[in-house]
C-alpha cells in the first residue's frame, strides 16, 4: 500500500513515529513501550467490509478427539459454535 506522508512528521530523532504512521493508514494502534512492541489492526473500512459480508473468518482448532477441524471445512452447512470464557 502507496500512502503519502508528510516524512518531517513520520520520522523523528528516536526513529519511525507509528501514531503518524497509524493515522495516515487510518489503522488502530497498540503500543507496549516497556515490552517494545507495536501492533497495527485492520482498518474501519476491512473491519466493516467483513462485517457486512455475514462470513466469519476461517479458522482452526482442535476438537476432542485432536483433529484440526476448519471453519471453511463447513462452508454450506449450519454450524454452531459455542465459546466460553472464564473471565
């Protein structure tokens, strides 16, 4: 992705400025200075196209049995999917 930034703004003397850059992407932003780590997540516009497609995303995991299952591996059928948090 081609997104023109002002340089003077994105680079500062302790490097790349990621809330600038996380602006101009117009992407969410996560820091963790003390751990030194950054997270960029997907745009308004991705999360909306999503949403509005009705599809969940394909994922995987294992049931009882230690299989992979995937969600796609469904795709056509009704599934139901139960989750539990403890929290």
């Amino acid at each position: 992705m081609c997104v023109p930034v002002d340089q003077s703004k994105l680079l500062t003397d302790d490097g790349l400025d990621l809330r600038t850059l996380a602006e101009a992407l117009q992407r969410p932003l996560t820091l963790d200075p003390e751990h030194r780590v950054a997270a960029l997540g997907a745009s308004h516009h991705d999360r909306a196209a999503a949403l509005a497609s009705l599809e969940a995303p394909d994922f995987s995991l294992p049931d009882l049995s230690g299989q992979l299952p995937s969600l796609g591996e469904q795709r056509g059928k009704k599934v139901l999917l139960v989750a539990y948090a403890s929290w």
